[in-house]
C-alpha cells in the first residue's frame, strides 16, 4: 500500500490561510486589516498590563509597609490605652464565645458587630469580634476596633431540666422565663411554625380553658401551656429566622426525664485587641483571664497554696498577639501570629517561693512559619499562684528573650499571668498570662497565652 502524501501545497496554502482568517477574525480586522501591526498593539497593551499589576502590587506592599509601621509604634507605645475585655459563653454552646470590651474606638458591642470563627489553636476555639458600625465610619474614617479571643468553652452538653432551671411547686417554667427576649431561640413547636401572629387560645370567651402546645424548651420535650384570660390572650409571632415571640401567660411544662443543652460556664480565655483611627494612630493590647458561672466560682478562685506543692508540674496550650518588624520602610511587616505555649512550674517548699517559666515557639503568621522563638524567663509565683517578672529584680533572668533566626534579643519585655483551677491534689490545672517583647531596635511584639496541666 503506497504512504499517504499528505495534502498538496494547494492545500497547505488554503489551511494556513484559513488559520490567518480566523486569527483576522478573532482580532476583529477586515480582508484589509494590517495583522502585524494589530499584534504589536495586543503586545503593548500585555506589557501595560503586566506594568499596571506590577504597580499595584509595589501600593499594597507600600501600604502593608505603612500599616506595619503605625502597627511597630502601637505595640511599642506604653501609654496605650487599657481595654477591658469580658469573654462570656454563647448562649447556644458549642465553643463560640462572645466578648464585651471596654474602651474600644468604636468600640466592640451591640448588633452591627461581625462575629467569625478563627482555626483552632489546639483545644482553644477562637473567635474574632469587629465592629462594623457604619456611623462610626463615616463620622471617623478609618476608625475600626477588633477582638480576638480564645477560650477552652466545651460544647454544650444534655442534662436533666430542672438542673438548668428553676422550676415552681408544678415543676414548670415560669412564664417571664419562657416569653424572655433573650430564650425566645429555644422556644420550639410546630403549632408555633407559622407567618405573623397566630392567636392560640381554644375558647376566647373562656378564662379557664388553656391553651396547650406541645413543644421543646431547649432542646427539652414538653407541653407549653398559655390560660385564655381573655380573647386573642394567648398568641405566638414568627420573629423571624425560626425564632418565636410569644404572647400572654405561657408556662413550659417538661416531661419527666426532659433533658436541656447546658453551655459550659466554666473556662480560661486569652486574646489580643486593635484599635485603629485614635488619636494615638493604632494601638493593640493582650488580654487573659477566667470566668465561672456556675456560682461555686472554682476557676476564679484562688489556690490555696502552692508554694507547699512540692515536684513540678508542666503546662501545654497555645498563644496568639500582634508583632510589627521595622527595619526600614521597604522591609517593614506587621500582623497577628499564632504560637505553642509551654510553661513549667517549679513549686516551692516551706519558706521558698516557686518559681515558673515559659517557652512560645512553633510561630505562624501570615500563613507562613515563623523562625522565631520568646523565652519567658524563670519568675517567682506567689502563693496564690499569681506571677508577674514586672515586679522582680531587674537582670535576673526573669525577662522575655525574642529570638529571630536564631539571634537572640535582649532580655527586656516583662511577663505575667495566674494559675487556677486545683485538681484532688491541690495542683492548679489552668494557666493564663501575657508578654511584651521586643528584638533590638526593629521587633515589638505583645501576645497572650492558655494552657492545661499535662496530667
């Protein structure tokens, strides 16, 4: 069987020409159209293209640049502003935390504040709080004020009804708990499923004949009961994203064995703050603490007295702040990190007091592992299990080391924090504190810290 020639030089001719025309095409020129000189003009308009990215990547890299260094000074300035920061547990559990902050421009609170959730730092469930109030903004532009925290909330949990709340001599809910503004998410039935209002009371002419609803009070069955004083009394709104207002006289009355999620409302948090547009330019701070609202205050109280422990004891956890580098204006970067935390206590005996250190280390930031390392230096605990190297002598090994690329800083920064929570054996399980640091001339960082006793 004879090769195939392939086509003809004829054909060679029209295909290539057919290509021309599609690309004369695809150009937009006519059978007249100069194809060279349309190429060159697509090659120019590429290169202004590449020149105006190129442009617009050198301002963002100039603007980080800046916001780095208002950020160097805001971390460096001691008369920054003091915020007060309360952490307290999402009413629906699962970890997610709210914060009141005081002292803020504008400040974080109310309803135009943005609630998001931050990666998990170990059993440490952040959340970022900031303001979004649009008055704010307009009246001081480039005002904004921001909250981290991190908190070791554990989910909510089933537990028997009446352990969560006050019941009457019926063993029901009383009415102001059930029509509270601040319950009305837990309300839920399927005759309470509706748009507008929806009158509920089965005889209006009545007034002993009672309204009757099957239903769950927080995630608890029962029958919700409403008595029909008087016409239209008893009645249910559709609040609107599944939530129900009622009206009128309305009792919950649980099952027998009804269980309700509780939020855990015992917990450590840490964190850091930022504000922005004050007279100060920006400023950031750290913050720590616990919270217990379970009325035995077991976290917030003090230990009883550690310094006649004995042995040791090691706390893992995490770490979080804000750090601004400022060797020069094309150099200068700035932003939040992420950290392991490692202290170990040393307890004391008899007359001499314990002592306890600390290590951060395995640093992201930006997304990107940082080569850095604080050593928070050996400082004296006090009996009741607070701590603070402000309040030693200076060079004595009681400050804070920032490590960069294997350089060490200065000793300089202070550090300080607070044991709680004691186990059977009189050992606190919870640790929470705070540290400033800076490297030479061009490294200021602030952060905040969490950790658990390693059992």
């Amino acid at each position: 069987m004879a090769p195939d020639p392939g086509p003809t030089q004829a054909e060679q001719i029209a295909m290539l020409q057919g290509q021309i025309n599609a690309l004369r095409a695809q150009l937009g020129l006519g059978a007249d159209g100069n194809l060279s000189d349309s190429i060159a003009e697509l090659q120019q308009q590429a290169a202004d293209l590449a020149e105006r990215i190129q442009d617009e990547r050198d301002a963002a890299t100039l603007r980080n640049a800046k916001d780095a260094m208002a950020l160097f000074a805001g971390i460096g300035d001691t008369s920054n502003l003091t915020v007060g920061v309360t952490a307290v547990a999402d009413k629906h559990g699962g970890g997610m935390a709210s914060v009141t902050a005081t002292g803020l421009i504008p400040g974080v609170g109310g309803d135009d504040v943005m609630k998001s959730a931050e990666p998990m730092l170990g059993m440490w469930q952040g959340t970022m709080l900031s303001d979004a109030n649009a008055d704010d903004a307009a009246t001081n532009p480039g005002t904004s004020s921001t909250v981290v925290v991190y908190t070791d909330i554990a989910a909510a949990k089933a537990v028997p009804f009446g352990d969560v709340y006050d019941l009457d001599t019926n063993g029901d809910l009383a009415n102001a708990t059930v029509i509270a503004a601040a319950n009305r998410s837990k309300v839920k039935a399927t005759a309470f499923t509706h748009a507008g209002r929806m009158n509920h009371d089965p005889d209006p002419d009545s007034t002993t004949d009672v309204a009757m609803v099957r239903g769950t009070f927080n995630g608890a069955s029962g029958e919700y009961r409403c008595l029909a004083a008087t016409a239209n009394a008893c009645a249910s709104h559709d609040a609107g994203n599944g939530v129900v207002r009622l009206e009128g006289a309305w009792i919950f009355d649980p099952d027998s064995g009804a269980m309700a999620m509780m939020a855990d409302p015992s917990y450590a948090y840490f964190g850091w703050w930022l504000n922005k547009g004050t007279t100060e330019g920006v400023e950031a701070g750290v913050f720590h603490g616990v919270t217990d609202g379970t009325g035995d205050a077991e976290l917030l109280a003090a230990p009883t007295d550690i310094n006649a422990l004995g042995g040791t004891a090691t706390y893992k956890g995490a770490a979080a702040g804000k750090y601004a580098i400022n060797p020069g204006l094309s150099a200068a970067s700035g932003g939040h990190w992420t950290a392991d935390a490692t202290l170990t206590a040393e307890w004391g005996a008899e007359d001499v007091p314990g002592m306890i250190s600390g290590m951060i280390d395995n640093f992201m930031a930006g997304g990107e592992a940082m080569d850095w390392s604080v050593k928070l230096g050996k400082t004296a605990l006090t009996g009741t299990g607070t701590f603070d190297s402000a309040t030693g002598a200076p060079d004595t090994g009681d400050g804070v080391v920032w490590t960069i690329g294997g350089v060490d800083g200065a000793e300089a920064g202070t550090w300080s924090g607070g044991l709680r929570a004691e186990d059977d054996n009189n050992v606190p399980t919870v640790a929470t504190g705070m540290f400033n640091a800076t490297h030479g001339t061009v490294g200021h960082m602030l952060g905040a810290f969490g950790a658990h006793v390693e059992e």
